[in-house]
C-alpha cells in the first residue's frame, strides 16, 4: 500500500472519476503543478518523452489524432486506472487538452461512466474544451469497442 498522499482533489488538472480515484491531467508546455509528483504517468505524444524519474508508459498519439495502436492505448489506460487506487497517476500530451482529455474520457467509461456521457462528464470536470476533434469524440464514443492488448 502506498503511504505518500494522493492528488488533493482541487489541485490543478485534478478529475475525480465515479469511483472516487483521482487522476491529474495536464499539459506538457506548461510548468510542472506545485507539490508531488506523480508516481506513474502515462504520455501521449508522437515522439518518445523525455525521462522523468518516475514510471512511465507512452502512448504514440500525435497531435489533434488517435492513439497509433488503439489496443495498447486501452491496456496503458487500464492499467492507470487501476494503479490511481493508490498511486499518483497523470496523464499528458503537449497542450492538456484534446489527447489528454480523450483519455481522460476513456478512462472514465473505463470507471463506469457510459461512453455516450464521457466527454461531457470530462468537460464538466477537467477542462471545458477537453477533447478537441469530432474523430477523438468518435474514438471515446466506441472505446469500449477496442480490444486491450
């Protein structure tokens, strides 16, 4: 069991989703949020990231696109979804918005939230124009579809 705290719940980028599990989006331009840093994170970018000094997964996605391997996506947020029990888990691409948001949506369905409802619940609660193409609003709307590697 992990002792150090979790994400404070109104700390930047912060989303609770239905089972209480927080997970901090944010973008990779921007400073790095006061306070711990994650223990995991996941990064969608079309280029590797840079080290960290934490766990990390990365997700090739480039810019206002999808996921290269829609499969692999979904194992890597599943596996961030579980580990945000008890880990501080983040989610990034370059601007915090449009990869970052629809992965935050597919992690929501993910927690329970139903596909036709992510992207509102998201805008609602991360950011208000998470989730930036109609192609990444159709890629949550039939992620439930997409098999996990």
């Amino acid at each position: 069991m992990n002792e150090e705290p979790g994400w404070e719940s109104d700390g930047a980028g912060v989303l609770r989703l239905p089972s209480g599990r927080l997970v901090r989006g944010r973008g990779l331009r921007e400073p790095m949020p006061s306070g711990h840093p994650p223990r995991f994170g996941v990064y969608l970018l079309g280029s590797a990231p840079p080290e960290f000094g934490w766990e990390t997964r990365w997700v090739r996605w480039t810019d206002f696109w999808l996921p290269a391997d829609p499969s692999y996506a979904k194992a890597v947020l599943a596996e961030a979804l579980r580990r945000a029990g008890d880990e501080r888990v983040e989610i990034a691409c370059g601007g915090g918005r449009g990869r970052t948001g629809t992965a935050l949506a597919c992690l929501a369905v993910l927690d329970g939230v139903p596909a036709a409802e992510a992207v509102a619940f998201v805008r609602a609660r991360y950011h208000r124009r998470a989730v930036e193409t109609p192609w990444q609003r159709r890629f949550v709307a039939r992620f439930p579809e997409i098999r996990a590697d």
